[in-house]
C-alpha cells in the first residue's frame, strides 16, 4: 500500500479544514454559557439595558434576554473586557417571542450602550440589517431581505478597517464600507423592544 508522505497528508488536511474565523488570525474566545450559574447574568458580561441571564435551554444552557420593553428600547449586553478594532464574530440566535419586534444580534466597536456597531436579523420583517448607532441614533447602512424563519440562525459579521462583511446562516448577506467608528470597543448581544431571544455559542476572534 502506498504510503503519503506526512507533510503532504497534513498540508491537505488544512485545505479541506474550513476556517470559519480569521480576523487576521487575532486572539480567539468563546463562550458557551453551559457552566455559567443560572439566574444571573454570565461572568464578565454587564447588561447595560434589559434583563440578561442565563437558562436553562434544551440539553445545554444560553444567555437569554427576557425583558418586555417598548419600542423603540435596545436591549444590549457588552462584555467589558474585550476591546477590538478588526474582529470577526459569531453568534447562534434562537428567537423566543416578541409582538413589537423579535430576533437579535451582535454589536461591536462598542464604546458604552450608544455607541456601536450592530448587524441583526428580524425575523418579523424578514430583513437582516447592518446599522451604525451613535449617541443612541440607529442608522440603517445595509439592508437584506430573507425568507421568514422561526429556526435558530447563525450570525457572523467581519470587519476589517472599514470593511464590514455580515453573513446569516454562512451565506454573505451584506457588504459595506463605513467609517462612522474607528476605535477598538466591546463586542456584545442586543435585542429590540420585547424581543425575547436566546444566545449560544458566542465567538470572537479580534484585535
């Protein structure tokens, strides 16, 4: 039997090997929330609006926003001790309910709960939409039009420079260029109005 040689079996075993994340191979984190204390919030996270804590949910436990604000609230959780400027992130979303709005996101760049970046999907309005929030005014940048699904989905935006790319499910949705926020900032979960949503399987890779 033909034997490979060792190199050339571990070069093809990194090109078939996906790389979800890259962020120009900066410093990786995660968090999965399953041995987190439930009832309260998930250690290093602060929730700056709405209730944030942690559940029980299926076989393992999620970091869930239950509060029923009105519109047009924004409920945000930042993680105070991450501060990047080139960062991909991603995120597993399960949208509980909400009559006035539903579904969630990821915010980064963040300086406090008024500043950010923001890419979410509505599962309401059939959209996944990128904004910039400054002072506390949303700006829409980017808008997609999906299929209506009541399914958890799969967030994952990347930004680089001014290069933000944001992708639902592993699909690139939206491609945009934007300078409003330059600086490093927080990276964190965000919810809109009653918009009760559940957050699993959180992934940074930034710097």
């Amino acid at each position: 039997m033909m034997r490979i040689p060792v190199y050339i079996a571990i070069f093809s075993l990194l090109l078939l090997t996906p790389r979800v994340l890259s962020a120009a191979d900066g410093q990786r984190r995660t968090w999965n929330f399953d041995h987190d204390k439930t009832g309260e919030i998930a250690p290093g996270f602060v929730g700056e609006v709405g209730t944030w804590r942690v559940v029980e949910a299926g076989q393992g436990k999620v970091l869930a926003q239950s509060a029923k604000n009105s519109d047009p609230t924004f409920n945000v959780t930042l993680i105070r001790d991450t501060n990047s400027k080139d960062v991909d992130i991603s995120v597993d979303v399960q949208a509980i309910a909400g009559e006035l709005d539903r579904g969630g996101g990821i915010v980064w760049r963040a300086k406090d709960a008024k500043n950010y970046y923001l890419a979410r999907y509505n599962p309401l309005e059939d959209n996944y939409r990128l904004y910039h929030v400054v002072d506390g005014k949303r700006t829409l940048l980017q808008n997609a039009d999906l299929p209506h699904s009541d399914r958890a989905f799969t967030l994952r935006i990347a930004m680089t420079g001014d290069h933000i790319e944001c992708y639902y499910n592993g699909k690139k949705y939206l491609d945009f260029h934007d300078a409003t926020i330059t600086k490093p900032g927080m990276i964190g979960l965000w919810s809109k109005a009653d918009a009760q949503s559940q957050f699993d399987n959180l992934i940074l890779i930034g710097k």
